[in-house]
C-alpha cells in the first residue's frame, strides 16, 4: 500500500480550510442564539438562556482540549544516523521487512496498533486519525476528549436549530433590520448549523460504532479496502468503558472532566 506524506503547505491548507468553516458554524451557532433570545431577564428565557450557556460552554471546552491534549505520541530515540553501525542497520532492515511494531519514518520501534501520522510526522499509540478541525492527532490518550467534542457539537447545534426554528415559526424576530432580511439570516445560519448537526452526529456515532468494534477509524479504511471485516465476532458495551474510561456518559456533559 503507498503511503501519502504531505507537505508543510499542504497541510496549512487543510488546517486552514477547516479552521474557516469550523469559525463559520461556530458564528452560526453564536449568532443563532443571539438574534433569538429576546431578553434574557425575562423569567420565561432565563431558562433558554440558561441552556445555551451550558451548550456553548461544553462545545468551546471541549474544542480548546482537544487541541491542546496529547494524542499518545511514541517518544523519539535521538539516535544520530552516522553512530549507526552496520550491524544495527541490518537489525533495522529486518525489523521493517518482518515487525509490524517498527516505523522507518521514525526509525524505532513502537508499540502496536501505533501509526505515523503524515501531518504530525510522529507515531502515535492508537492512532485513530488526524482531525483538521482540532488541528491536532486523535490517539489513545485524547479519543475521549473527542468524543466528547463531538458529542457537544451535535447538542448545541440541534438545541440552535430546534430554538430557532420555534422563534422563526413565531415571527420573533430582534434584528434592527426587516422581517425579510431577518428571515433571509435565520435561514443562512441554520443551514450552517445543520450541516454541523449532521457532521458531528455522524462523527459521533461512527466513534461509538468502532470503538463497539475495537478498531480505530484507520483501521476500519484498511480492512474496507481490503475487504475485510473487524476480527471481533460480537461488539462489546466494556470496549467502550476500556477506550473511554469509566463514567464515561457521565463525563460526557461535564465540561473539563478528563
């Protein structure tokens, strides 16, 4: 199989992309909320406004660690190419051909089930895949945070359309502008919004369904394309307390709960 490295400006513009239409549906979400609460002392919207609080906080929490958590990366041996001895480079030739444990890219071994990732050009322990919209590697050590991230995507954007939906059916409009213009921007925004509901859900769920099947989302790609399926014969509810931890649907509404 050929193995696809990119390049530093290749990968800004992926990052770069992402980040834009991640920025997009985050305003979409802001903006939805702020052109429908009406007043939020209001005793009938302080509970709304109460909620999307909540929902905004657990999505950007949740963001900010993923980005900044670390997915697992396998330490790298300083091991200058010239103090290699030839025997050594023997040893090494032979652990590429026969050990799936050994990175060339890397040169050393690692653990299994670890991958290298191309963006970050470092192996990581459980790789699951590099996510632009995180702008970081989703591994062993941060699946959860990402679940997670998904998760709250997915609740504050179906709370902004069901929200908005109900204001937009009642002509509730608070934009110093005309009902058309009002409604033209309630229409942008949630479009916006449900592309971002739909996305995230999936990613959710898709989450869920390979850690059921105790595989990552690389791993799944190659055993699709070879035609292949998981080696589990039964999915297991215990895969997920494993990968996620214990408490985890707890976890899962308590913003900075690692």
């Amino acid at each position: 199989m050929t193995k696809v490295y990119f390049t530093v400006k290749q990968k800004r513009i992926v990052h770069s992309y992402a980040t834009v239409l991640q920025i997009a549906m985050q305003l979409a979400m802001l903006a939805l909320f702020i052109f429908s609460l009406p007043n939020v002392f209001k005793t009938e919207q302080i509970t709304v406004a109460c909620v999307a609080s909540y929902f905004i906080f657990l999505y950007f929490s949740s963001w900010i660690q993923t980005i900044v958590s670390h997915p697992g990366y396998v330490p790298k041996i300083q091991t200058p190419v010239q103090n290699i001895s030839n025997e050594q480079t023997v040893i090494i030739e032979q652990q590429v051909q026969s050990s799936p444990t050994y990175c060339a890219r890397c040169n050393q071994s690692r653990p299994e089930r670890a991958k290298h990732c191309s963006f970050c050009d470092q192996c990581v322990v459980g790789f699951d895949h590099h996510c632009p919209w995180v702008m970081n590697c989703v591994g062993q050590s941060n699946r959860f945070r990402f679940v997670r991230y998904s998760f709250s995507a997915f609740l504050l954007s179906g709370f902004s359309i069901v929200y908005s939906a109900i204001q937009y059916s009642a002509n509730n409009f608070h934009l110093k502008t005309n009902k058309s213009q009002s409604k033209t921007i309630y229409i942008v925004c949630t479009v916006l919004d449900s592309f971002g509901f739909l996305f995230s859900f999936n990613i959710f769920t898709t989450q869920l369904y390979l850690i059921l099947q105790g595989v990552t989302t690389l791993e799944m790609i190659v055993l699709q394309k070879e035609k292949r399926k998981p080696t589990a014969k039964m999915m297991q509810w215990k895969r997920i307390r494993e990968t996620l931890g214990k408490l985890w649907w707890i976890k899962l509404f308590v913003p900075l709960w690692k």
